[in-house]
C-alpha cells in the first residue's frame, strides 16, 4: 500500500519487488520530498504521498489507519517478527526498501564448531550463517571486515568446509555448508 500511495504514476519504471533467498526488494519509482533523506525516513516525520488522492481512499476503506504510519508500522512488524528493520535507499530513480530474512537458529544458534576460527573468520562466518549477507560487499559491509579481509576469511572457512557457494560469481551466494 505504501508504494502504490508513494508511486510517481509519471516514471516510466514500474513499481517491483524482488524476492532473494535473504531478503525481499521493493522498488518504487519517484523522489522523496525535498530536503527528506533516506536515512531520516524511519525517525517521525510528516506524511506527504505522492497520489494524496489515492491515500485518502485507501483511508476512507481502511486500510490506512492514519497518516505518516507506514514506516513504523514496517518497523514493529518486523520486530514482531524477529528480523531486522527494514533498510531504505533513495537513488535517483526512486526508493528501495530492503526487508533481511529472519536468521534461521539451525543455521548459526550451534557455533562451537567455530572454536578454531580467527576473530576475522568469525564475524564473516556468522554473517553468513545469520544471511545477513550473502555477497562479498555485502558480508564486507555487514560485518565491518575489508574486503580483501573477507576474501581471505573466505578461502579459510572454504578450506574448513564451513561454507559453499551456490550458484555463479555474478550472481551466486556464500552459504553455511
């Protein structure tokens, strides 16, 4: 409902949602209010929707309980549902909102198999297991290693037999093995 308020009807692009094995993508084509960032989206603000039409009769039938409730409606289900919050980026053709997948216990809750692995090794391997991340930028960034550090703790918990790859380098994934 937020990106079908939020739409700019004038893009050429459509509205998507991508589904991954961690996370979920929603795109939306349009710009955010002038002067609002992406990084204040999730902290109180005004609601301003694009199609302020289209708001008032989601409103009117129910489906919106009040203005500027989306985001933090986003927010407590996620943590209702035990999976971080959601992250938001404006690029310059419209807005994605990234929802992670809830870390699965099976795959990292039993770590004692980790007992011989360097501090570097661990934090990578434990962004693996918890899917939190599952490329190289994104375990680089998720887990505050290098990349060049990460490269290398790859090829360790490779070497262990603690993770795979699935799929090619382009558009593969590293996974708890």
């Amino acid at each position: 409902m937020n990106a079908t308020v939020h739409r700019d009807y004038s893009a050429i692009m459509d509205a998507s949602i991508r589904v991954y094995p961690d996370r979920v993508e929603i795109f939306n084509p349009g710009r955010l209010p002038e002067g609002w960032t992406a990084e204040e989206l999730p902290t109180k603000h005004e609601s301003r929707p694009a199609n302020p039409l289209m708001a008032r009769v989601f409103f009117d039938m129910g489906y919106i309980e009040n203005w500027a409730t989306g985001i933090p409606m986003m927010r407590r289900e996620c943590e209702a549902m035990g999976i971080p919050e959601p992250e938001f980026s404006a690029e310059t053709d419209g807005i994605r909102i990234i929802f992670r997948r809830a870390p699965d216990k099976n795959d990292w809750q039993d770590i004692t198999d980790t007992a011989d692995l360097s501090d570097m090794e661990r934090k990578v391997y434990l962004t693996i297991c918890k899917g939190i991340a599952t490329t190289l930028k994104e375990i680089s960034e998720a887990s505050v290693v290098t990349r060049i550090s990460v490269r290398r703790a790859i090829a360790s918990l490779i070497e262990k037999g603690l993770i795979m790859r699935i799929g090619n380098e382009r558009s593969g994934r590293w996974i708890k093995k």
